[in-house]
C-alpha cells in the first residue's frame, strides 16, 4: 500500500515538473473566487494548467500524505489535450505524464 502512494507522489511530481519546464507554473494564486470554481476544471475561472497547479496537485498530494482513498478513476490527459492544443502550446510531455496518472487511478 505505501508503494502505492510513492508511485502516486513520483507521477505528481513529474507533472509538476513539466508544469514548471513549460513555464506553466504560476507564482501567485488566483482569487479566492477563482478557485471556488463549481465547474469541472474550472473552466470558468481558471487555465487547465492553474486548475492542475492550484486545485488538483494539492488535493492529490493531501491524500498521499495522509494516505486517503485515491479516486475511483481518472481521466485528466483528454482534457489537457484539448487545453493544450487550443492554447497552442506543446505539451506531449505533461500529457504523457498525466496519461500516466490516469492510467495508475484506473488500474487500482
């Protein structure tokens, strides 16, 4: 079981990485109201990469440190291609990763 979350840890943080090599990574977070989003990645208020950065890493890493219930299943790299390409940026590497991370949350 806590293989299992070292995985988890290692494939968040390659995102991350990528987020950063692509100069994605913000340095200051969005508004409060931003974040408070109710739509599915927050399409409304934020970027997929600040979606990625400001809600969904920190809520994955929350439950690898306290070793909570991953979720059932998991289908973020469609979305990311989508983004992406609409934003014209070339993002094969992020996407790879998160294909990675979609495919270790379905298979467990």
């Amino acid at each position: 079981m806590h293989d299992r979350y070292n995985t988890l840890a290692s494939l968040l943080f390659e995102i991350e990485k990528e987020l950063r090599t692509l100069q994605l990574w913000a340095v200051e977070s969005p508004s409060a109201e931003a974040l408070a989003s109710e739509q599915p990645f927050a399409v409304d208020t934020l970027s997929f990469s600040q979606w990625l950065q400001f809600i969904f890493l920190p809520k994955m890493y929350q439950i690898v440190e306290s070793a909570g219930e991953l979720p059932s299943s998991c289908s973020i790299a469609p979305m990311a291609e989508m983004s992406f390409a609409a934003e014209k940026i070339d993002a094969r590497s992020i996407i790879r990763q998160l294909k990675a991370l979609d495919r270790f949350i379905c298979d467990q």
